[in-house]
C-alpha cells in the first residue's frame, strides 16, 4: 500500500469492526460525516495504520463476515405456519418451533425473539444446534411451559426473530430472503376460538335421588355428556363409593336419548343391573381427567374452566313387598265349576312362604278334607301365591268353595319377602300392613266337566268308555252331592284321581 507522497505504508495494526452490529457500523460511517472519516482515515494511513472495515453495500446491509463470504442464515420453516389458524390444546398450549438453515447462536437468539402481544407467562427460548443434521441445523424453541407456549383463544399473534440474531459464524439473519442479513423475520398467526368443553348434561338417578329396590339390585346408572368422549379416559375417571357388591363395569358410547349425546353406563360384572346394599347413600364421581374424543378435558362443574371434577349422589332403600295382581279380582263373583276356583295372588318380588302361610287367613274357612296348601310359583315378573288342595297337585284351585258365600282373603301385614321385609298390603310405600281380597260365589248354570274323564248326564257323572283318559279333570259332583267325585274305577281306571 503506497502513501501520497510514493512511499510504502507500513502496516502497524488493523481495527476490526466486524463484531459491530449493523446500526452502530453506520454511526461510525454515516452518510452525513463520510467525509469528515475519510479524512480521518487517511491520516492513518499516513500514519502506517490500516483500518479493516467490512464491506458495505448500502447503509443498512451488513455482511459481518467478509467481502467473499455472502451466505447468511435462513429461516426455512416454521411450526406453526405463517397466516394458520392454531387450535389450542387441553392446557391452552401450541407448539411453536423455527427452524434455522445454519447453526444458531444460543446468546443473540436470546435478546432476538419478540412476541406480541405478551403471553401472561414468562417466555423462555431455547437454541438446539444439530450438525449432524445439515437439512435442519437449528431449531429453537418458544415456550412458556412444558416446551409449549401458553396463549389466548381468539387471538392475533406475531413472532419476531431480529435481524441481530447470529449464525455461529456471526453472520446475521437474512430475515426477508432478500440476500443480505441484518433483517427481521415476522411470523404471524391466529388462535382458535375457545372450544366447547364436554360436560356432564343428566344422570340417571339425578343427583340426590332416592332410589327404592325390590331386591338388593337396581338398575344401572347413567351418565350423559354434550359430547363424544374418549371411552378409555372415561374408564378411568368414573369412580362409585362405596364399591358396589362384585364390583362395576364401565360402558360409553353415542346415544340417541335426549337426555345426552353420549353414555356412560355403570352396571355390574355378568349383569345388567347394579348390585348394591339398600339403606347406602352412593357418590360417583367424573374426574376431570375424562376426555372428549378432541383431547379437551372435563369441565365437571360447568363454570367455563376445563379439567374440574363432577360429582353426585343418590339413596338406597329397599321398597316393602306389594301385591300387583290376584285371581279372583276384589270385589269380583266368581261362578264356581264342580265348587273349585283357582286362588291366586301375584307379589313384586319372592316370598318367605312360612311367613305367609302364617299370615294368611279365609273367611269363611275352607273345610275341605282335601286340605288347603300353598305355593310359590316364579312367572315371568311376578311371583304367584297359589293356593289348592293337596290331592289335585296338578290343579292350582281351591276346593271346596261354597256356592252363594262371600269369601275374604286377608294376608296380615307379618308376611316378608326373603329379605325380611314387611308386607306393603295397602300399597302406600310402607311396610307391615295387611292385604285383604273379597269375592263371591255362585253356582254354575250348567254342569260342566274339565278334561274328558267323566260326562255329565244331569247332575249324575258316568265314565267315558272304559278307560280314563290321561287329561285329568275336575269332574262334577255325584248326584249332587258337595265333597264325593265321579269316582271310575269301576270302569278299569288306575288309581283314583280327579
């Protein structure tokens, strides 16, 4: 390098700017004083001193590396992407992630990142530099908590990486693509409206329900929901105490019902009802935890805030033993058919038969010598009370009736089911009281004879051929007369039956 005057400059030292940022370059070299520096300048070259400046291409571009070297750091993708729409998660949360096409440095991506508006919770950065990975060099992260950063619903956010952040090698982030760094990157996107949290809509039994029980079972309960939710979740969260007897099973799916969109069902193993303990006040409880199948968390108590419990309760009780039907009906006349008719009395639920027959009582009494006894005969959702005479077992009637009579039929109040509890005779929701049954009796207009045993000639029963039949019926009475039968042994009938 030669001075004005021929000679070779002397190179004593060389100012390196190239640390300096982009702005404080341009108040060491600004338009306005240009020449006021170059003059400078030259006087140290007089002097023997070189200054080593950075190559300028206008007054707000820096390349701070050298003249050669233009390759400035990208940002090459972004999580989430420009101008989306962001659904937040459970908590709230997104994941916002940049990515860099050069190795970052960790302290200026510290001061570079700005977001607006501010998220409530401190915001932290992290730089993860990979040289394996020569795709994707760089990530940093944003966050608040969990790796992930809390946000509002509803909003419209921008994220800043400034043109100061720096590669390793110090060359500063060509923000804009435009081929020289020193520029910003504005990443902009918009969270979602808040989302419809699933809640508990019914319960079956509603909350603070007594529920009343013939047996020790009941049927199952059921919980709806405004949503579909996630049927593992729900497991998981459904909670009954006290346990019920054998345990319970958890089933949810859809529902057609208006009650709810959605069901969950409680019932207990091999069963379709719940087996629990009369006298029990019950507590089930929906955690928070349960999920919709969109991921969101339960608002159990309905206040906007996800992730809170639902709890409710109901009662047991037993309800007493009642009489649904009876063959005769009250009240009813009855048209007697060789002085027999069936009496039967139809219970909700099985009896203890000794307590009956100790409460039972008919009025007038029944003075066959056939001799009164009871039975109880499980129908489809009644147990029958059936009461008849110990020689025609395969009958169910009552004989011997008399004609013109009115009969009461009292069970006392005494009579328990197998669970101890007293009967309910009066229906009125309480045990211990009696049921009593009234009906009459008048004689048949013709005498008829059930089965094909014995015809009737008049009041006179004769045998059919010479044989029985297996069809045993009632036959009628003997020229008339009350407690003999149409006896057909003389006719070659085995034992005598009717």
């Amino acid at each position: 390098m030669k001075k004005d005057d021929g000679k070779i400059a002397k190179l004593l030292s060389i100012v390196d700017l190239t640390d300096l940022e982009p702005a404080r370059r341009v108040s060491l070299i600004g338009h306005d004083n240009f020449m006021e520096r170059r003059k400078f300048l030259k006087s140290l070259l007089g002097a023997g001193i070189v200054i080593g400046l950075p190559f300028l291409t206008s007054c707000n571009k820096s390349n701070p590396v050298s003249e050669e070297n233009k390759d400035f750091p990208l940002i090459i993708r972004t999580t989430p992407s420009q101008n989306s729409t962001v659904l937040l998660d459970d908590d709230q949360n997104v994941e916002v992630k940049i990515v860099f096409d050069h190795e970052m440095d960790e302290t200026s991506m510290l001061s570079s990142v700005v977001i607006t508006p501010q998220p409530v919770d401190t915001v932290h950065v992290t730089t993860v530099n990979d040289p394996t990975n020569t795709a994707e060099p760089c990530t940093i992260t944003i966050y608040t908590q969990n790796n992930k950063c809390k946000l509002l619903y509803s909003q419209n956010y921008s994220i800043t990486v400034k043109g100061t952040a720096k590669d390793k090698k110090g060359a500063f982030l060509d923000g804009n693509k435009d081929g020289q760094g020193g520029d910003d990157f504005v990443l902009t996107f918009t969270t979602d409206v808040k989302p419809v949290w699933p809640k508990v809509l019914n319960t079956v039994p509603a909350a603070g329900a007594m529920v009343a029980v013939a047996t020790n079972e009941m049927n199952g309960v059921e919980i709806f929901y405004n949503k579909e939710m996630e049927p593992n979740s729900v497991a998981a969260a459904i909670s009954i105490s006290p346990e019920p007897t054998g345990g319970h099973v958890i089933v949810s799916g859809k529902t057609n019902d208006t009650k709810g969109a959605y069901k969950s069902y409680i019932f207990s193993p091999n069963s379709n009802t719940l087996l629990i303990t009369p006298g029990t006040q019950y507590s089930v409880t929906v955690k928070g935890s349960a999920k919709d199948t969109e991921g969101y968390s339960l608002d159990g108590n309905g206040d906007g805030v996800n992730k809170d419990d639902f709890t409710f309760g109901f009662s047991t009780k037993y309800l007493p033993p009642a009489i649904k039907a009876t063959i005769p009906t009250e009240g009813q006349t009855v048209e007697l058919s060789a002085y027999c008719y069936p009496i039967h009395i139809d219970f909700d639920r099985e009896m203890d038969l000794d307590s009956i027959n100790s409460a039972l009582t008919i009025s007038p009494p029944n003075t066959s010598i056939l001799g009164l006894k009871t039975r109880m005969v499980q129908k489809s959702n009644v147990y029958e009370l059936q009461l008849y005479n110990e020689e025609i077992m395969s009958q169910d009637h009552v004989c011997i009736l008399t004609t013109g009579a009115k009969y009461t039929v009292t069970i006392k109040g005494t009579a328990k089911d197998k669970h101890g509890n007293f009967l309910d005779g009066n229906n009125d929701g309480t045990g211990g009281d009696d049921f009593v049954l009234h009906f009459s009796t008048v004689a048949p207009s013709s005498c008829s004879c059930v089965g094909n045993v014995c015809s009737c000639v008049g009041n006179v029963c004769s045998c059919v051929g010479n044989s029985c039949s297996s069809d045993i019926g009632l036959g009628c009475p003997l020229n008339g007369c009350s407690g003999y039968w149409c006896d057909c042994q003389s006719a070659g009938c085995p034992t005598y039956r009717i």
